[in-house]
C-alpha cells in the first residue's frame, strides 16, 4: 500500500478535527471546572496544530480552501487564544 503524503496529510486534518469536536462537546458537558480548563486547553492545541496542517495544505496546493472557511477556523483559534490570555489560570503547568 503506497500512500502518499498529501492522502496522510488529508486524514491527519481529518482526525484533528474529529478531536477538535470531541474537545468541545466535552468541554460544554464537563461539571468539573479543572477538567474543564484542561479539556480547553487540549482544544486550543489542536486547534493551532490543525490550523498549522490546514496552512501547509493549502501551500502545497492540496486543498483549495474558500474564504469564509479558512476565516471560520482563524476566528475560532483566535477566540480560544484570546479566552486563555484572558484566564491565565489555564495555562499549562509544567
């Protein structure tokens, strides 16, 4: 079986996203606020990380992206990015 990267590339983002939801619904159900924190945390990642594939992607030309999408994806990383500077309690620690 011979795949190619941009077939790996295409599931990855698919699974990325997959998660990005599971995240959320998560998230949303969660009654315990650490969890929750953690929960929003993962999502912010794997939002950044989808975002970084979905660019590369789209650089290489293997997906064609419309405006109103992309923008979609870039408003809800930056909503998330913005709702941890405003709670730092959620940042990571290590």
């Amino acid at each position: 079986m011979n795949l190619l990267a941009q077939d790996i590339a295409q599931d990855l983002l698919q699974s990325e996203k997959h998660l990005s939801e599971t995240y959320l619904h998560t998230y949303l159900s969660c009654l315990n606020e650490e969890l929750k924190n953690q929960i929003q945390q993962y999502q912010v990642e794997t939002n950044r990380l989808y975002s970084r594939l979905y660019s590369e992607m789209l650089q290489r030309g293997w997906v064609h992206a419309k405006i109103e999408a992309q923008n979609t994806i870039e408003s809800a990383i930056i909503y998330w990015e913005q709702y941890k500077e405003k709670h730092p309690e959620l940042h990571s620690r290590k």
